[in-house]
C-alpha cells in the first residue's frame, strides 16, 4: 500500500502561480511512475504530468511550458509547479503512483490522493 497526500490547491487569479505537493508514505520514486491528474466538473480526469523512476517527464499540450513536475527523494514529495494558470485549469487535482508494467492490476492504475481543489478566476 502507498498512501498520497496532496496539499497546495486554491483560488489564484488568472496568470498566477500555485505549487501543489504530494507526500509519498514511504520512497518509491526510484522504482514507480508519479503523476498528477485533474478532473474539472462533468468531465473526465486527465494527466497533466508524469516523471518515471528514472526521471524522464512529459507533459500534455495543454499544460507544456506551464507546468512543472518535479521530486524530493529526501523528502518523498512529488511536486507541481504551475504558472500563467488559466480558468481552463480550474479543477481537483490528484497525485497518482503506479507501476504501468506490473502485472498486478492494482498496482498497473495505481494509488491516488484525495485531490487539493484548484481554482483560476478573477
């Protein structure tokens, strides 16, 4: 079990910045695959970004350039910088870790946070 913690949402005008956090229970950034997600109301959850176990990251055009993901192995916390946040970004984001080559099911789609809130608008 991997239990996540997300911390950092809120209400931020739009262009601003926000850093969301996720503190792992135990590490396991060198061997599972982080990412974050979020789900806007009546709409599906979507990745916003994801770094492997050995550090690459990618990122959906819609969030390039804007979002950063990045990790703190001394401090199990998977991070996200976000900047010139828009309205459209406006949703729960979730921490996610899995392991996408495991054969167990489970461990494929992987733990999630509870989600922090993010709200963009003026």
């Amino acid at each position: 079990q991997v239990q996540l913690v997300e911390s950092g949402g809120g209400l931020v005008q739009p262009g601003g910045s926000l850093r969301l956090s996720c503190v792992v229970s135990r590490n396991i950034f060198s061997i599972w695959r982080m990412g974050w997600y979020r789900q806007a109301p009546g709409k599906q959850r979507e990745s916003v970004a994801f770094i492997t176990s050995s550090g690459i990251t990618n990122y959906p055009d819609s969030v390039k350039g804007r979002f950063t993901i990045s990790r703190d192995n001394a401090k199990n916390t998977l991070y996200l910088q976000m900047t010139s946040l828009k309205p459209e970004d406006t949703a729960v984001y979730y921490c996610n870790a899995r392991l996408p080559t495991s054969t167990d099911a489970t461990l494929r789609s992987g733990y999630w946070g509870q989600g922090t809130q993010v709200t963009v608008s003026s």
